[in-house]
C-alpha cells in the first residue's frame, strides 16, 4: 500500500474550472494574479470547502472567499 492510497484527491472538474476562472479574472482586475498552480488550488479549496495550509500566504492572502493558515513547521 502507497502513501497516496491515504489522501483524498480532490478533481479539478467543472465546478473547480469555472471557480477558476472567475478568481483569475477578478484577481487580474485587481492586478493581484497569482500563480497557475496556486490558483488551482485555491479554486478547488473553494468548491470543497477546505482551507489552504501554506508557507505561501503572501499568494494565498489575495484569493477572496478563500480560508488560508500559516503552517509553523
């Protein structure tokens, strides 16, 4: 048995895409764009209701309606 085979997988499916894409566009409005891969993540922490543990919050922070936590380790 595999590491993996513990976590939950979360998919980036339609729900995930259109979050996406509305964030980006807001984010790029506001001239506050952050990273592709960052912006996925947010995105489907949004659609699951889950909040983003991150070293990151100077990315994360500027993500509306997303819940972000420093990691201390």
């Amino acid at each position: 048995m595999s590491v993996v085979e513990h976590w939950l997988v979360l998919p980036f499916d339609l729900d995930v895409a259109y979050v996406h894409a509305r964030l980006e566009s807001e984010l790029v409005a506001h001239g506050q764009r952050i990273g592709f891969c960052d912006l996925i993540i947010a995105a489907t922490a949004i659609v699951n209701q889950c909040e983003v543990i991150t070293h990151n919050m100077r990315e994360f922070q500027r993500v509306p309606g997303l819940t972000v936590r420093s990691i201390d380790w």
